[in-house]
C-alpha cells in the first residue's frame, strides 16, 4: 500500500512543528502509510524510513504499549487524544478514523512536542502549591501572633484592673505578686516581639556575621553556664560531654547562644521537669557536631521535614506558648556559619538536634 504526497506538502510538513502520519492495519498489525514533519525528521522516522514498518520495528515496548490501545480504538471509529513519552519527551498525539464506506482502513494522526509546556505546567503548580503553603503559614502566623500577644495583654489589663480598683485593699504580698504578674506579662511580649524582629532581620544578618577561630569547647562551656544562669529555678538537669582535643571552628559567639538558647528553651518547654538534657560536642566526618538532646513529647514524623519553616507549630504543641520562629532563625543563624542542623525524633521517646560545621 503506497500514498505519494506532493514534495511541496513534503517540504511544507518539515517546517511544521508537528509530525504528521498515516497508519494502515493489516492482520492485527499496524503499519506506517507516511510519516512527516519537523518531529518526524528530528527522530528519524520520515516516510523514507518507516514506510510499510510496523509500530513494534520503530517504537520502544513501553511507547508502543501506549500507542497500541489508542490505535485499536481509532480503527473502531473513536478518535482518540492521549500523551506518551517519546525519546524522553512529552509527546501530545491525536488519532483520527478514517471512514470510506463502511470501512475504516486507515487512520490519521499528529504528534506535537509538548515538554516544554509540561515542564512550564509542573513550574506552575509548584509555584501554586508554594502560593498555598505561604497563604497557610500566613494564616497560622496571624492566628499564631494574635494569641500569643492576647495572652499576656490580657493578663496585664487584668493585673492593672486589680491595682486599680483594689490598691488600697490590697497588703504589700499581693500588690507585689500583683506587680510581678504585669512583669512577668510584659518579658513574655518582650521576648515574642524580639522573636519577630530577629526573624525579620536574620536574613540581612551576614553584614552583622562576625566569625572568630573560637575553640568549640570553651564557647560551649561558657554560653551553656551564660544560659543556665538565667533560668530560675533549674527545672532540668543539663549536662555537657566532650571529646578531647577537638579543631577550632569558625563561630559568632552572638549567634551561637541565641543558637543553643533557642534549643535549650524548646527542650525544657517541651520535656518533664527534672528530666535530663544532654549537650554532646564531637568530632566525625570533618566536622565539628554539636548534639542537643531531651526526653520530651518528641516530634510526630509528619511534623519533622516542616519543623524549620517559619511559623510551623505542631497541633500537638498549641499549649505551649511559641510563635513557630525559633526553629527557623537557628537554622540561617547555622547556615550562616557553613553549617547544617537536622533533627532525630521519635513520639515519646524524645528528640535531639544535630548542628554540623566545617573545622576552621
């Protein structure tokens, strides 16, 4: 079976960016009748080539398990539109019967490269889906912020209605736990704007970044007694471990206490009182790694690859005061430094922070 098309429709159909093909059945095979256009020449299956070849002699298993039902269904009269993958691209094929009489002898088709509108699409949706998860932490953080802030105002309205109306009741006891309520109100703002204002800043922080050959184990020494020494009473015990003769490593001091504090708070907030929280500094694989770890609620598997994304608190973690930042300025305060931090948990059975930098 031949068909013989003009060299001018030949040479038009090369300049095209479609491939364009007939195909015949014969004994439950199928053949190519003609095959041109741009497509068609680029993969070296012009009519020349493929004239009278079957789709199995031309086409790979796989391609062909996707082209062979289609075709059967267009020999049964049904035109049919489909993809299929062809040399690693996203081909969009049209198959059309073609009806003289009764019969259905042949049938037409068009192939047209579409990867580049797939990947344009795939870039699309996931730019949508990081639209959503932004509109979502948007949405947390408000409800998150708009609590948090209620809390202690509330508090220091009802501490101050208290002075207000009964001062002259009151003896000194309770006008100083009174006084030390709106104190205690007012650090607890304090602490949530300073959170707020280091996450808006932490990204113009490396014109602030001043790193000095520190050894890692007097900075940790020093910082960890700096912390212990503002929490009243010790509600934990907190040990330090150390291997000997470890290299000096790059380090803003600045920075790592607002590092190791963040963690050590999260810890404490998030572990039974009178629980231990280990500090481990080791040497591995060329790095310096500093390891946190509690005896906590632990982290659900769910919540773990989200746990540094501004904003993020667990379901299970809405009791607990927190504005879902400090996670995430410990992670660019790391990365500042060269650094990597990850995090080990199980449900229960708590959890430990792994800070890794590069040796000075």
């Amino acid at each position: 079976m031949l068909l013989t098309l003009p060299d001018e429709v030949r040479q038009l159909l090369r300049l095209v960016q479609h491939h364009v093909f007939m195909i015949y059945g014969d004994e439950d095979e199928y053949y190519f009748l003609f095959s041109e256009g741009m497509i068609a020449e680029q993969y070296n299956i012009p009519t020349r080539f493929v004239r009278n070849k079957s789709l199995t002699e031309i086409f790979t298993p796989y391609t062909y398990s996707i082209l062979y039902p289609n075709v059967v269904k267009a020999f049964k009269g049904i035109s049919t539109q489909f993809e299929m993958m062809y040399r690693e691209r996203t081909m969009l094929v049209s198959l059309e019967p073609i009806i003289r009489g009764k019969k259905i002898e042949e049938i037409m088709g068009s192939a047209f490269d579409i990867t580049v509108q797939k990947e344009a699409e795939k870039e699309l949706r996931a730019a949508l889906d990081k639209e959503r998860q932004l509109h979502a932490l948007k949405s947390q953080f408000v409800y998150t912020v708009s609590h948090e802030f209620r809390t202690p105002l509330t508090g220091i309205t009802m501490s101050a209605e208290l002075l207000q109306h009964y001062m002259g009741k009151m003896d000194e006891h309770t006008k100083r736990k009174t006084l030390e309520s709106i104190l205690h109100r007012t650090d607890e703002l304090t602490t949530l704007i300073e959170d707020l204002l280091t996450q808006s800043s932490a990204q113009s922080l490396s014109t602030m970044f001043n790193p000095e050959i520190t050894d890692p184990v007097f900075a940790c020494q020093s910082i960890i007694q700096d912390i212990a020494d503002t929490f009243h009473p010790i509600t934990h015990t907190i040990t330090f471990s150390f291997e000997e003769m470890l290299p000096a490593v790059h380090w803003d001091i600045r920075l790592m206490k607002h590092i190791i504090r963040n963690i050590l708070t999260n810890a404490m907030k998030y572990s039974p009182s009178g629980t231990t929280i280990g500090i481990r500094l080791y040497y591995t694989h060329g790095a310096i790694h500093l390891s946190i770890t509690d005896q906590g609620v632990g982290i659900a598997d769910k919540d773990l690859p989200h746990i540094f994304t501004p904003f993020f608190r667990s379901n299970r973690t809405e009791t607990v005061k927190g504005t879902g930042l400090g996670l995430s300025i410990v992670k660019e305060f790391v990365e500042l430094h060269g650094g990597t931090v990850r995090a080990e948990s199980q449900e229960h059975q708590g959890t430990t922070f792994i800070l890794s930098f590069p040796e000075a």
